[in-house]
C-alpha cells in the first residue's frame, strides 16, 4: 500500500502508523513459495527427506501482499511431526520446593468480561474444518451462525475440495467429526458458507457491529491453529491495530489473486489453522473472521503480530448472495478506486478536527491511480458517492466493487471545511 504525494492540506497528521519497512523496497513483489516463515511447532526433529507419498500432499502457500510485508492466509497444512517422548526419572530428591495454593487469575477485558468465561460462552459456536482431497489434507475453523448447522469460513480453507473433495468439521469440545457441503462461496471476497449435514439445535455465535470498532479496542481470536487438534481451538488476545486495510492475496504456486479491502488490522497471535475463526470485541461479539498473517517481507525480514480480519458486516452482506448457493467468479468484476478508507468515528473527528460526522476517511490514495487521477487526496473524508449519503467505509467498497470499471463515481468530499465534487473513473482491480 503506497500513500500518494503529499499535497498542501488541513489533514497535516497520519492517520496509518508508520510502514515496518521502506515500501518502495518490495512492494509489488512476491515470493514464490520462498522466504515465508511458516510457525513450527518444535515437536521434534524433522527428517530432510520427504516422506514416501509427499507429492500426493501438495503444500499450498497462499502470499498476501500489503505495503511492505508479505502474508500468508492462514490455512492450517498438515504435514509430517514426529512427536518427542517424556521421560520421567524415579530418583527421589532432597530438594523441596515452594508451592502455593492460590488458583491463576483471569485475564479480564476492558468490559470487565473476563477471557475463560468469554471463551466458554463462544468455543461451542467454533468449528474445526477439515478437507481432503486426492491425498492431500487442509484445515481450518469455522463459525456456526445458524441453529441448523450454517457454517461460515473463508473460501481459501475449503478450496481444495472443489472437484470432490470431502469436507468434516468437529465442533469444540468433541473429537466426532461430522461431513459437510459446500453451499455457497465467493471466492473474490474470500468467504463460503457451510452447512453440517443433519445438525439441528445448535449454538452459534452473535455478529457485533464492526463499522463501530476503534483502533485500540480490545479483541480475542479463536481458531484452529496449526490444525494441532481439532476440537480444541487455541485463543489469544490482543487490540486492533489498525482499520481500512487493503490487502492483496495470492498463491505462491500459481499466479492466481484477489484483493481483499476494508480489513480490521490485529496484532493478535493467529497463525495457519485461523483461518475462518472468530475476532471478537470485549463482549464476545464477533467483528470479524480472521484471513491472513504477516510472514516475511521480500528481503527477508519477519513482520511480527500482524493479522488481518474480514469485517463482519462485510460477512453479512455477503449471506444472501452465499445461500442462494454456487459459487461467483473467482475474479471480481468490479472496478477499482484506489484509496485506503476507514469509517469516521467520533474521535477520529474530534482528534483530527473533521468537518463531516459521518462518512469514510481516506488513509491512503495509491499513486496513478483513478483516484489520484481524480484528485483525492489523503485526509479527505467521503460524504456521498452518485447522490449517496456515506456513512462508513464498506459502503464505499460496496459502491466501488458493484460497478464495472470504466464506471464513472461522483465523489463528494471535505477538505478540511472545504466541500468539493471529483468524477473518479473506476479502473480494473491490479493483476
């Protein structure tokens, strides 16, 4: 992601935090299955050698770029772990040591909801997914929105099972896997739907509202991470770092991508295996489904706790589309703007002394693009798009991504207490 030249405005602070790395130095470049640091778990030593069988287990490794960093979206790839055994010794010892009796305390949330009671309230609506397909395994989690078994996850989790795969999902708690299909995906977006076969009375998690969420706000993530057994998702913590984040992901295999837009940026531990599992705020509520990890960059270095999550409010008007079933194009047909974009909230208006109350704030405009063609610029906040009251940022995606490119938008922004009116021409999605 790249900030335009910078022209004279009243927008003088950075709304984004600052780059980890010069984005002029790998941006647009992708490592083709190199120099990306899977998490390993330190079991024991693993052979050189490929096991017999191997090539019949393709690894896929899925590269995200976003300014500066390269992403892997976290499906969870089995492979070959040998565990270590424990040895335990029956020599007695002189040696006394001290132990209390005083049980560990809960982590408590800023809501005063403390982790193990928010974790024991979602785990029952969290699945583990896995999928199999001519002798190779994936997995991934998943999230129960309906009492009949509906099942959403992100398509990346589910795609080897296109052309007669089997996909199993083991809800928490148990070790019985259960089969499932595939009712609908939109591969563009990276979202498919679910449904466990023959599950009535199911608990199933409560969708937050995520155009509210702040940076700073407090957030835990489940998932099945790694895939180290399913029926026991592994949960972490951590605040959202930033909103707005563009993301382009591919494949280090083949040449295929899709950009994804709007995400929710964590510094919460997820790793191979999240993918499709819950971000939630301090009440439990799910904000967003977690897609892709920072790996390394194209020179080598490690990005460290960063995470990207698709909203949920994108996730909800995606369902319509995913229960009518099929699955949409792989490429989306829609046009392409250009800008980085976050909802405005009270106190980004208060922090940056905005004019609008409502709308979608630009954090970035991409050089060359149709936007910069057009002259938006960063800072600016989007009030209304074709006769269109803007009042958060996936209204915009949604604008932009329902119309064709060559499409023409009239934009109307405030620049400082400024209003002005852009016609932006949408451009295709970059390959």
């Amino acid at each position: 992601m790249s900030e335009d030249h910078q022209e004279p405005n009243e927008f003088q602070t950075p709304l984004t935090p600052p780059q980890i790395e010069d984005a002029t130095s790998v941006l647009g470049r992708e490592t083709q299955g190199t120099g990306v640091t899977w998490p390993v778990v330190p079991l024991a030593a693993q052979p050189k050698d490929s096991p017999s069988g191997a090539e019949n287990s393709p690894r896929r490794r899925r590269l995200v770029i976003v300014g500066a960093v390269v992403l892997v979206l976290l499906v969870g790839l089995l492979g070959g772990v040998v565990g270590g055994s424990l040895v335990s010794s029956n020599n007695s010892s002189s040696l006394t040591i001290s132990q209390s009796t005083t049980s560990p305390g809960a982590a408590i949330l800023p809501s005063g909801l403390a982790i193990p009671r928010l974790v024991k309230q979602t785990l029952p609506s969290v699945v583990s997914i896995d999928v199999k397909n001519n002798g190779s395994e994936e997995q991934g989690t998943g999230m129960i929105i309906s009492s009949n078994g509906m099942v959403i996850t992100n398509n990346h989790v589910i795609a080897a099972a296109s052309g007669g795969g089997t996909i199993t999902i083991t809800q928490s708690g148990s070790t019985k896997s259960e089969p499932a299909k595939l009712v609908g995906a939109v591969p563009a977006d990276d979202v498919a739907l679910l449904q466990i076969q023959g599950a009535s009375n199911l608990p199933f998690v409560t969708f937050g509202n995520s155009n509210k969420v702040q940076v700073g706000d407090a957030v835990v993530a489940i998932g099945n991470a790694l895939g180290l057994a399913a029926g026991t998702p592994t949960v972490t913590q951590g605040i959202i770092s930033a909103l707005g984040r563009t993301v382009t992901a591919g494949d280090g295999i083949n040449s295929a991508t899709e950009t994804l837009t709007n995400m929710i940026q964590t510094d919460a531990a997820i790793n191979p295996g999240n993918s499709g599992g819950p971000l939630l705020d301090s009440s439990g509520s799910v904000i967003g489904m977690n897609t892709a990890v920072a790996g390394s960059s194209g020179t080598g270095s490690n990005a460290q706790n960063i995470g990207f999550a698709i909203p949920s409010s994108t996730i909800e008007q995606l369902l319509p589309q995913l229960e009518k079933g099929g699955t949409a194009p792989t490429q989306s047909a829609g046009g392409y703007m250009g800008i980085q974009i976050t909802t405005l909230t009270p106190d980004l208006q208060a922090q940056y002394k905005l004019t609008p109350t409502t709308g979608a704030v630009i954090l970035s405009v991409v050089p060359g693009s149709p936007a910069s063609t057009a002259g938006l610029r960063q800072g600016e906040v989007i009030v209304k798009i074709n006769s269109k009251k803007i009042v958060t940022a996936s209204q915009v995606t949604q604008i932009t991504q329902s119309s064709p490119p060559g499409t023409v938008l009239n934009v109307v922004v405030y620049q400082g207490s400024t209003q002005k009116t852009l016609s932006v021409t949408l451009g295709s999605p970059p390959s």
